[in-house]
C-alpha cells in the first residue's frame, strides 16, 4: 500500500501528486482495473496470444524498417 508522510510546508496538490506517483509505482490502480470483472482462463489465454501475436508483429515490422539501406 502506498503512504505518503507531510513533509515541512508541503501543500496538498504535491502531496496529492507524490501520493498518485507512489500508486503509480506500486501498480494498485492497475492491478485494481485488471481485477474489477472476473476473467475466465480462457479469456486470459486468449489476451496472452493477442498480445504475443501483436508483439511479434511490431517487432517484426521493426526489423523489416532496420534492414532498408538506401
């Protein structure tokens, strides 16, 4: 869990600030939006392919870019 401590003089949008990038880093809100609906294993399965599919794709497309010489 994230905690933020008042520092001297600090005003609230930084401490406000301090405490989202402490969330941030800790990945509750992600984790938080990834929990919210349940999700089958084959539907987890099928997001893990998807993504996979689409990362050897884009680095593919990345090596195809690396190769033209001109």
């Amino acid at each position: 869990m994230a905690k933020v401590q008042n520092r001297k003089n600090e005003n609230f949008e930084k401490l406000l600030r301090r405490f989202k990038r402490a969330c941030d880093d800790d990945k509750i809100i992600f984790e938080a939006r990834k929990r919210e609906f349940f999700e089958n294993n084959s539907e987890k399965n099928r997001k893990k392919r998807k993504s996979a599919i689409k990362r050897n794709q884009k680095e593919q497309l990345k090596n195809q870019k690396k190769k033209k010489l001109y």
